[in-house]
C-alpha cells in the first residue's frame, strides 16, 4: 500500500508539501500562526467592546439628575465624556 502524497491548497491551487522548501514552509507556518493570532486579537477585542459597552451602560444607570442650566452656568466648568470608540 503506497502512502497517500500530503497535499496543501493555497488560494485554490494544490502543491505536494514535499515540493515546498523548508524556507517556503517556515513562512507558510508563520503565516498560518499569524492567521491564527489576529484571530484570537479579533475574539478578545469583541469582548473588551463588550464589557465597555456594559460598563458604559451600568455607570448611566448610576448618574444623578442632570445639572440644571443655571447650576452649569455658575459652575463654569464643564467635564464632557467623549465616547469616541467608534
């Protein structure tokens, strides 16, 4: 029995993995863990807008009544919170 030829696809074209040099194979694996990295990075970055989302939410559950016209005219100084995430 004759031991099946190990085949990669790379965009839609064949190539027998033992027609690769080991440079070329080295890049292929660097490629694929990067690949795999960004991948994870997007997953994590998911639940990081999550959790600000949620945090975001909570705290405005929390705020007090707003500050009326008169009572921010005589403060003189307003704090803005920018959410500029998006």
């Amino acid at each position: 029995m004759s031991e099946q030829p190990q085949i990669i696809s790379i965009d839609n074209t064949p190539y027998l993995i033992d027609d690769l040099s080991d440079l070329c194979k080295e890049q292929l694996n660097l490629a694929q863990a990067g690949s795999q990295a960004l991948g994870q990075k997007q997953a994590e970055a998911k639940l990081l807008q999550m959790g600000l989302d949620v945090a975001l939410s909570e705290a405005k559950k929390l705020l007090p009544e707003p500050y009326q016209a008169e009572a921010a005219e005589e403060a003189d100084e307003d704090v803005e919170v920018v959410d500029n995430r998006h």
